[in-house]
C-alpha cells in the first residue's frame, strides 16, 4: 500500500467507491446531476410530418401550376382538412403537414394573387421535417452515467420528460488540520496563515456535483481531530494536512481510532507523496491529503474529482490531453510528476508549457495554471516539440 503508482493508487479508491441510490427530482432542477436511469422519449419528435420553412404546402404532382388557396396551417394550428388536386395551404415553419400534401414550396419561390398561389417545379418532400426525424417514441435518449447540462435537458424536455431520476449528490466533508490554519477574516497570529485549501477543495467538490461541508479547523491535538472525523455527516471525509508520519501529523492515528482500514498508504507521486485512502468502521470513506495546496489540489484532481464522479454514477476516468511541449525537460526522477503548466495554441496544435517554480507550496502557480502536465516516474529527457500528456483544468 505504500508508494503505490497513481494508476493503482486511483484503482483502490474507487474499488471501495459505489454510486449512490437515485432519487427523482424535477428537470428543471436537474442541471449539473448524473443520471441513475436511461431518458427515453414518450413519443416521436416532431410527433408529425412539420414544413421547415415558411411557404406553401402542395401535392408535387400539382408543380410547377397555379393553385387555389384553401387554408393555413400554422405551429400549433394545422390544417384539418385534406388537399385535393389543384390545392395549396399557407403553412409555416414548425406547423403540421396538411393530409395529401407531400411538399413544400418556399414562399420566396412561390407568387400569390388574390386566392390563388403560382409554385415552381417542387419534389416529393422538398422542405419537410418527417415524423420522428429527430427520435422516435421508445427511444433512449440520455443514458445513465450521463451528467444534465443545458443542451441535455433541453433533449429530455423534448421527449416529454418533466422529471429525471438522478444519483443523490455526494456529502464532502472538509477537514483542515494544523495550529498554523486560519479562517479569513479573523487575524492570523505571527506564525499562522490563511486557510486556503479547504476553501478552493469545497468549491471543487461542489462543481463536480458534489455537496461540501466545510468543517472549522482543527488543532493538532489527537481528541480534537478525533472528535472532528467522529462528527463529519458525511459519505466521504476530505482531510487537509496532518496526511504524513510528523509529531504533528496526527489524522491516521485519529482515523485508526475510528477503526481505519487503510487502502492505500501513500502514492508514488509528485507533489502530493503522503496521500491516503482508507474506510472507516461505520463504512465512511476518507481521503487523507497534504496540507501544501499545490499538493492538496493536484491529488484532488488525481483521486477526489474520480472518487466524487463514482459516488454520483458519472465517468471517473481522467480527460487526458496531448500536447507538445514548449521547452525542452530534463529526465524526470522514481516519483511520477505532475507539473503545473500553461497550454497555449500554435498553428492549431496544443502546447504545453510547464511553470519553471513547481513549489507545491505556491497558489499563485496553480491559479494561473491551465493544466497539469503528468512525466512519468523514470520518464527520459524530452526536447521541444516532444508530444508530453496534460489534464486540462477547468477555467471559467
């Protein structure tokens, strides 16, 4: 369990990881929710044949000629009667075929005068959306596993659906250990900082689907963090710092009070090395990461976003990206690297610049960083314009 690579390390994880039972909320509220069952359409869409322009609809037989205009058939209204020879129906775009017709003649092609209308030359289903063009009623739509975004919800909308059944969202409990921590906007004291790991993990959690409570902090005393993982209400427990073997680390001895099954001791990675997993008695799973940010929020990409995705029934596999690099790399060391860089294009290709200060202490860095640029343990040295792999961040 100690020093496992990050590929192994992420496979323990999620091992002990389920999706969470589903529940059916409305569709309206369903943005950014995975969904628990397959979205089937209750019906064709367009339920019927539908003109796609504004124009006049005719039997193809009757063009080119000069035709009676008999009625109209606009969205919502159609025409209740059926063409005979010689007929034409005002129609516009979305409104329903008329019975008989089986074309449609574009009204800037077309000429009226008085109750008659003159058509070109038109085929058989010129300008026609058919029946069931976009789905058919039965059909799945969305399946399971997929996450609701505006466009998707605009799908399920169409099918007819007014509610969805979704995984529940995952609780997160964040837990910052170390007498040096402090919340804005008390006042820090001279060996004191500011609390910024907690903070920047809740916001990730929450914008993976996720439902973070952010836990005060806790002071290095084994009771108090005791006492802390004892009263987390949550699915999953997130610790900041306290991850290490120091006098001071003290969240795996407080974890295996709780009865702490260790999964995963430590990763062969770089930052982030003293990274655990484990589940406690009551089944409560907690990911213990470093206090440095860079540390915490690099092994938050790597391990919470995927453990975050499963609890919800989402894809937890990483977005890798190719990209070449910008500047030559020196051989890389026994621990796999995840850089901090910044992506750029050139002539429409991807490239990748790693940040000269990898200091996983800077938060300056990781702010103005696009993505994460993984070497692999024991990986060669590489020149400019070598093809290297990125996990792009998400930026607003």
């Amino acid at each position: 369990m100690k020093l496992m690579p990050v590929e192994d390390a992420r496979a323990a994880m999620l091992a002990e990881v389920a999706p969470l039972a589903g529940e059916t909320i409305a569709l309206k509220a369903a943005i950014g929710r995975v969904l628990a069952q397959d979205v089937a359409a209750v019906r064709d869409q367009p339920p019927f044949a539908a003109s796609a322009m504004d124009g006049w609809a005719l039997r193809s037989a009757d063009a080119p000629g000069t035709l009676t205009i008999i009625g109209e058939s606009a969205a919502g209204h159609g025409y209740e009667g059926e063409l005979k020879p010689g007929q034409a129906v005002r129609i516009f775009t979305g409104a329903a075929m008329p019975a008989g017709a089986d074309t449609i003649v574009i009204q800037e092609d077309a000429t009226r005068e008085g109750e008659t209308v003159t058509v070109p030359a038109s085929a058989p289903g010129a300008n026609l959306r058919p029946a069931g063009g976009d789905f058919r009623a039965g059909q799945a739509l969305l399946r399971a596993g997929t996450r609701i975004d505006p466009w998707r919800l605009s799908l399920a909308a169409s099918a007819g659906r007014a509610e969805v059944l979704v995984h529940a969202r995952p609780r997160v409990a964040i837990v910052s250990t170390g007498e040096e921590i402090v919340e804005a906007p008390a006042a820090p004291g001279p060996y004191q900082i500011y609390d910024s790991g907690a903070p920047a993990l809740a916001a990730m959690v929450e914008g993976w689907g996720g439902q973070a409570f952010k836990c005060k902090p806790v002071r290095d005393e084994l009771d108090a963090v005791i006492a802390a993982l004892r009263e987390a209400d949550a699915e999953l427990i997130v610790t900041v710092g306290g991850a290490s073997v120091g006098d001071h680390d003290l969240v795996r001895a407080a974890a295996q009070a709780l009865g702490l099954s260790l999964k995963v001791a430590s990763v062969n990675v770089r930052p982030g090395k003293p990274t655990f997993f484990g589940v406690l008695g009551d089944g409560r799973k907690l990911l213990g990461l470093p206090g440095n940010p860079a540390s915490a929020f690099v092994c938050a990409e790597l391990f919470l976003k995927p453990i975050v995705m499963k609890l919800q029934g989402g894809a937890e596999n990483l977005s890798m990206a190719s990209a070449k690099l910008a500047v030559p790399m020196a051989a890389n060391g026994s621990r796999e690297h995840w850089m901090r860089a910044k992506l750029s294009h050139v002539d429409a290709a991807l490239i990748a610049e790693p940040y000269r200060d990898q200091d996983s202490s800077l938060v300056s860095v990781f702010a103005a960083a696009d993505a994460l640029l993984r070497r692999p343990a024991n990986a060669p040295a590489l020149a400019a314009g070598d093809l290297v792999e990125v996990l792009p961040l998400a930026r607003g």
